[in-house]
C-alpha cells in the first residue's frame, strides 16, 4: 500500500534525524543495515554529516566500520549533492560525496532519447477522453524504461494548463506503480522541470513568469489533487540547491502559497494540546479523509501520529532550513521558521534540532536566526539561566556578558549534573569519573548519570522530557545551546569559563568557616593565587578523598544554584567540580571551541615562572612540578591548589568526555609549547598526554602519533641537537624513561612483544637522542643484539630471501 509505504517512509525520515550518534552496523555489512529508499539514503548522508560535525565519532569501531557502511548507503543512491552543502559537511564525509559524479546530465540525456516515445503514450493514456482499455494496456504491458517518466511527460504534457489532463486517470496508473516507482518519477521529474524551465529562459521568458505557474501546477499537484507525495517533492526539490529555480519553487509553495499553511494551521487549530504524550485518556482522531486526504485513506489500520498530512512535513521543514542557510538565504529560513513556528511544536526532537543547527552552522547565522531559532523552544519550560532570558528579550546583539554568568552556568551543571560530593546511597568512588567515560560512546552519556538528590526535579519521570531524556541531560544540552547563541567569539568564551574553572579556590576549611566567596570582578578579572602558577593534575577527583573532609559541602554549592544578576557574586564552589563541570560542557561543544582551550592551555604552561626561569635548580623545578601531580581535591584540602594544576585536570576532564575522533587535538597542547626547554615542562607534557594512552592503543595511527609525540618532546631536551644549556643526569628522568616502556607494552601481540612498526619507531626516536641517554631505550629498537624483543620477534630475526630464488 502507498499509504503505508510513505508514512513508515516518514516515519523512518524522524528516526534518522534523530539518530545522536554514529549508528553502530553489522560488520559483515550486510542485510538491511543500509538498504534504505532513495530518500532515507540522502536523508541518513545528512544526518551523519551533523552527528560528526557537531558530536564526533564516538568509538574507534565506528571509525573503522564507518567508511564502508558510507561507501554502501552511497551506492545505493543516484544524488550527487551541492558544492554549497558539501562545503559545510566534515572532512571525513566530504571526501567521500566529493568525488560523486553528477548524475542529471545522463538524467537529461535519457528523458530526450525517450520523450518522443513517452509523451506519444502521454497523449494516449492522459487525454480527457482517453481509451480505459488502452489504460489497461499500459498499466499491465507498460515498458519499464517510460514508466519511470510518466510525471515528467504528464508535466511536459500539461504546460502550465492543468486541466489539459485526466488527472484521475493519473492518479489511477500512479496507484498501480509500486512505492520506489512514484519515488524515482518524482526525482526525473524534477530534473526535467528544471531543465525545462532553464530552455524557456534561453527563449525569454522571465523566471519569475515561469517560477509562478510551476509552483501553481505543483500545488495543484501536491495539494489539491493530491496526486505526489509532497514530502518526496520538496526534498528532491531543495536536494537541487545548486539550481536557483529549486530553491525559490519550494520557497514558494511554503511561503508564497496559501494551500499547506491552511492546512497547517487547521491542523494546530484542532490540536490544542501540544504535549500530547502526556495526554492519559485515548488518542483522539480526527476525520481520517480530512487528516490524511482522499488516496491516503485506509479501513484497518490508522497509526497514531503521522497519518497526517502536516505532521508529515516535520522532517521536511529542518532540511530546507538547513538548504537555506547554505545558500545564504537567512533571511528566508528566518521567515519559514516563522510561519511554521506553531507545527514545529510537535516536532519529536525540536531542542535537539535547535542545538544542532547551532552548532552545525556555528559562526554561520545572523543574530536574528538564532533568535528565531530559540523560539522554536518553549522557553518557559527548559532551565536557560536568567541572564540568558535578558538576552534573549534583549534587542542588543551585543550584550556583554561578565565573568560572573559564565561562573554561574558551571556552577548550575554541578548543582544538577555533576553528582553531589555528600555521603548519599547509590553513589560511589568511580561516580566522578564514570561521568565521561565512553562506555556506549556518547558525548552527552554524562547527562545520563545518577541525579542529584537534592534536585526538586528528582521526581519527574523521563518522558515528560521527551528530547532529551533526563533532567541532567536537559540542564547540560541548555547550556550548550546557550554558549552556541551567545554573539562573544568562541575564544573569548572558552577564556572566561577556562579561568572560571581553574582560578585558584579557597580550601575546604575556608569554605566551611566563611560565608562569603571569592570574588570574581564583573570584568572578568581573575583573582590571583596565593601561590604564583604553580601546578596540580589529573582529573581523579574521586568521591572518596572528598566525602570524608567534606561533609556537606554539596548543600552549600546547592545554594549557588541562583544567577547572578545583580553586582553580588557567587558562592565558590570547589575546584575539583568546576573543572568537572567545564571539562564536560567544553567537550559537549563543536571543534571551533577546542582550538581555544588548546591555546589557552598551552599559553598558560608556557609563562608560568617555573618554566622559564633559568636560574631555578633543578631540584626547585622537580618540587613545583611535584605539586601539579596533585590531584585537584587533594590540593584543595591542603590548599596548594594551583592554576597550572587545575589546568591539566581541566584538559583530563574535557578529554574524558571527548569522542574518538577528536582526541588527537589534544597534541596541539604539547605541539604549541616546543620546543620543550626543561625536565619540568617535559614532564608536564608527559602528564598531559600520558592518561590517554590507553585508550589510543586501539588504533594504531594514532597510538604511534601520540608515542612520535612524546620521543620528540624528550628529543627538544635530550636530543643531539638540544639547546638545554645544562646537562642533566640520566637518572633524573628514569621515571619517563619507565613511562616510555610501559607505553610501548600497551600495544602487544598475543606473544605479548611490541609491534615491529613500535619497534622501528623507537629505533628512529632514539637514534636521536644524545648517545648517553641511547643505552636506556635500547631494548625498545630494533635491534636483535640488544633489544631481547626484537631478538624473538620473527618478522625481525628472519633473514631476508635469497635473490637467486626469485623474489626480493
């Protein structure tokens, strides 16, 4: 049944569109994995295209089963997409569509050799005295090669005069094509009523002209008569963006037309409630031939909520916004968001496509778009801070936004999402860290997590949140829409919540024994430490170093939970949460945030006085890079927290909660401070990028990316051609040296020996090294004399074939 084909159809367009990260396929990649329509196939390019670009690949297994699962969606589709949208697809996927052909030439080419043929059976089958035995005919005895352009000759035959065809007899042969046939003449029929009207141009006819009576004939097709499905239509319409005529044509069948609006507006006149999820009593129906229209209605089954004829245009309306703004029409995407505000509330995922075209087009949309954006959201209902609301109503685009909003907004993810510090049941030592791990592969997967006890939302059930799902996950999401919708760039903001969450805090004791807070100046000026940037480390903030000290720590945070409107700042919080809170939201956040961070990280390390000072010893510079080993809670508690310290923990914490794919830019941290000049700053680069090692080992690429990294790093100070002055004793660094050899045992075979490839890489990078330094790593080379694993490893003790047997 048609019917049933395109409402599973459409339905299947909302779950794809839904869809929050890389789908997971069968490894065989067979099946129905990627056996989708046409439609589904374009649709899921798109969607993927988002999820990478704004949340990333989460997992290394995605990475790799990704390719060829894209390689077979692609060729099971003809389309080839636009250099304006490509343009804005990630790296990954746009070297994977660039290179398509374009199929509409050989589209075009195929309609003229047949068109003499088609529009002769044309004439026959449409004529308003057609023979109903020759209609018979055609239906059973029809070629395959001119059925498929059957509406491209109805519209050729038709010429802008509607009533010149039996429309009924075209609605009949239609009902006799199967589902994919309507499809595939719907997209040839595009194609030649754009090549048609380019030709009528080329005679001099206006595009306006020309523009006006397609869209009255589509109409009549899509509206009234019913005949196409008009979802199928207006994607394959904005699918050829690069076609001017395309975009306007849709443009004027939404906007310029009164046909769906009516229908739309008859439809949200009728519905009045909204939230209909919520709805206990049965689902009302409403008239199924007035709902679904004449050749769509059905006598058994009627499925609850797309058997509508607007509702049906949900998936449609985000992608042209998205063709919209790829283009560069703003101002129109605007103005469709508008009209169409009151549908859009029954979107199923309406914050997730706010957040995600933010996100996707972020530093793409004017002031005003993302305004209208945001009023697509019930914004009485979702936890957007009080300072974001004045925004919001504000006609100033520029609003300045102080230090103390950004403190605010962590300090709301610790009330609500970060998992309170107090001797409570169901939380335990590995809470903290549990919060960004990958164990499905989720970026957002923290705001899943167990909700805080002394949240008043605690009793709501999920669904009342229908996207996202929780009540943690909503606080984080909100405030990632908030950081996309702010106008400061990223930079700007990823510097004021970095100091938000690293500035020194005052110790546990203090926090109990005073009311009031650090202040923080409304310039954003962060108050100094009391000890000049000195260090503290990783993100092992675990529960059980705090609770014990702590007591009730998380009810004084609970009362920060206010916005800071007035000159009044906020309570401190302690520092090991704020830099929870900020790794997770910054992780949450897409690549052009990243960049900053990275910066900034690295600028800190760089001027910090232990680093450059020449005149330090070495035993000094060991003591200060003993204290940014701390974890951050401990040094709290001893209060010997410090800028440099809670900066490596801030980058442990964003890395913990990033995707896959998005881990190598961390290097940047350690690439921007070489040439490394100290065994201090050498360890520190060690520390960054050490925790992550474990989980690289699982791709080779970028496990041996990360071990160069570190060689190198070792190289800038103990190279042959290092320009450290003083010479340091080997034993001074045996403990990287072990680090460096339990690195290297990470990635082993079932022998449990190195890679050969590790193997020659070590030999490399230590070849590199001063020659009183070599004799330590020389068990990691290759070579068989004095490396025991290269002397076991077959594939490098074997000897090379002998020439006179042929092979080389």
């Amino acid at each position: 049944e048609h019917r049933l084909f395109r409402l599973a159809e459409n339905l299947c367009l909302n779950l794809a569109l839904s869809l929050r990260e890389v789908m997971l396929v069968k490894k065989e990649l067979k099946g129905a994995t990627t056996e989708f329509t046409e439609t589904l196939n374009r649709v899921m390019v798109v969607n993927l295209a988002f999820t990478i670009k704004t949340r990333g690949i989460a997992e290394f297994e995605q990475l790799v089963l990704l390719p060829p699962a894209i390689e077979q969606i692609l060729s099971n589709s003809q389309h080839c997409w636009s250099g304006k949208t490509i343009e804005h697809f990630p790296p990954f996927l746009r070297d994977a569509v660039a290179s398509r052909p374009d199929k509409r030439s050989q589209t075009i080419q195929g309609w003229q050799q047949a068109e003499v043929a088609v529009m002769q059976q044309c004439r026959q089958l449409l004529s308003p005295n057609a023979d109903p035995s020759y209609v018979v005919t055609y239906i059973n005895h029809g070629l395959p090669q001119y059925r498929q352009y059957l509406c491209a000759g109805a519209w050729v035959l038709m010429d802008g005069h509607p009533d010149s065809i039996n429309k009924g007899t075209l609605a009949h042969v239609l009902k006799e094509f199967s589902p994919e046939e309507v499809t595939a003449n719907v997209y040839i029929m595009i194609d030649v009523l754009l090549y048609h009207i380019q030709l009528q141009q080329q005679h001099g006819h206006l595009l306006q002209d020309l523009l006006l009576r397609a869209s009255a004939c589509l109409a009549l097709f899509l509206w009234n008569q019913e005949l196409l499905p008009f979802d199928i239509v207006l994607l394959a319409l904005a699918d050829r963006d690069d076609d001017t005529a395309a975009l306007r044509l849709v443009v004027g069948l939404l906007l310029d037309r009164p046909e769906f609006q009516q229908r739309v507006q008859n439809y949200c006149m009728s519905h009045k409630q909204q939230e209909h999820w919520l709805n206990p009593g049965p689902f009302q129906r409403p008239d199924p031939q007035q709902a679904l229209g004449v050749h769509l209605i059905g006598k058994d089954r009627f499925p609850v909520f797309f058997d509508e004829m607007s509702v049906r245009a949900l998936p449609v309306i985000p992608l042209i916004v998205y063709r919209l703004i790829e283009n560069d029409a703003t101002e129109t995407a605007e103005k469709l968001l508008a009209v169409y505000s009151a549908l859009l509330v029954y979107h199923p995922s309406r914050f997730s496509f706010v957040r995600d075209t933010l996100a996707y087009f972020y530093d793409h949309l004017p002031n005003k778009l993302v305004m209208r954006l945001l009023s697509c959201l019930d914004l009485t209902k979702i936890p957007f801070s009080e300072a974001f609301l004045q925004h919001v109503g504000s006609t100033n685009s520029g609003l300045y936004f102080a230090a103390d909003y950004f403190t605010n907004l962590l300090v709301n993810l610790v009330n609500n999402v970060i998992p309170p510090l107090s001797d409570t049941p169901n939380v335990n030592s590995a809470s903290v860290d549990n919060l960004g791990t990958h164990s499905g592969g989720s970026k957002g997967q923290a705001g899943t997590s167990t909700m805080p006890f002394n949240s008043p939302e605690n009793a709501k059930v999920f669904y009342q949140y229908q996207d996202p799902g929780t009540y943690a996950q909503l606080v984080l999401e909100t405030a990632v829409i908030e950081l996309l919708s702010l106008p400061p760039p990223p930079n700007q903001i990823v510097f004021t919540l970095f100091h938000a969450a690293v500035r020194v805090q005052p110790s546990y004791d203090q926090l109990h024994s005073h009311i009031h807070a650090t202040q923080i100046g409304s310039c954003g000026h962060i108050q100094n430490p009391r000890s000049p940037l000195l260090p503290t480390s990783p993100t092992a903030a675990s529960v059980d170093s705090l609770s014990g000290n702590v007591g009730s720590v998380s009810s004084l945070t609970a009362s920060a939970n206010v916005v800071n409107t007035s000159n009044a700042a906020p309570l401190a919080v302690p520092s090991s949460l704020m830099i929870q809170a900020c790794g997770l939201l910054l992780a949450q956040l897409p690549s052009p945030f990243h960049r900053p961070l990275y910066t900034e990280a690295a600028r800190i390390f760089k001027e910090c006085w232990w680093m450059t000072d020449p005149k330090k010893l070495h035993i000094e510079l060991d003591a200060a890079y003993g204290y940014s080993a701390w974890d951050p809670s401990w040094a709290a508690e001893d209060d010997t927290s410090t800028v440099i310290g809670n900066t490596v923990s801030l980058l442990h914490a964003f890395a913990s909660n990033l995707p896959f794919e998005w881990l190598e830019g961390l290097h940047t941290v350690i690439t921007l401070q070489r040439p490394i000049t100290s065994i201090a700053q050498l360890r520190l680069s060690f520390r960054i990028i050490g925790p992550l090692l474990p989980r690289l080992v699982i791709s080779r690429p970028l496990f041996s990316k990360t071990l160069a990294l570190l060689f190198t790093t070792m190289a800038d100070v103990f190279g042959r051609n290092s320009q450290v002055s003083s010479p340091v004793d080997p034993i001074e660094i045996s403990d990287l040296i072990d680090f460096l050899h339990h690195a290297v045992m990470f990635e082993v075979q079932a022998s449990g020996k190195p890679k050969p490839e590790t193997l020659m890489l070590c030999s490399k990078a230590v070849d590199r090294l001063r020659p009183d330094l070599q004799p330590l790593f020389k068990h990691l080379t290759t070579d068989p004399n004095v490396s025991i694993y290269a002397a076991t490893h077959p594939k490098l003790t074997q000897r090379p074939p002998s020439p006179l047997m042929g092979v080389m």
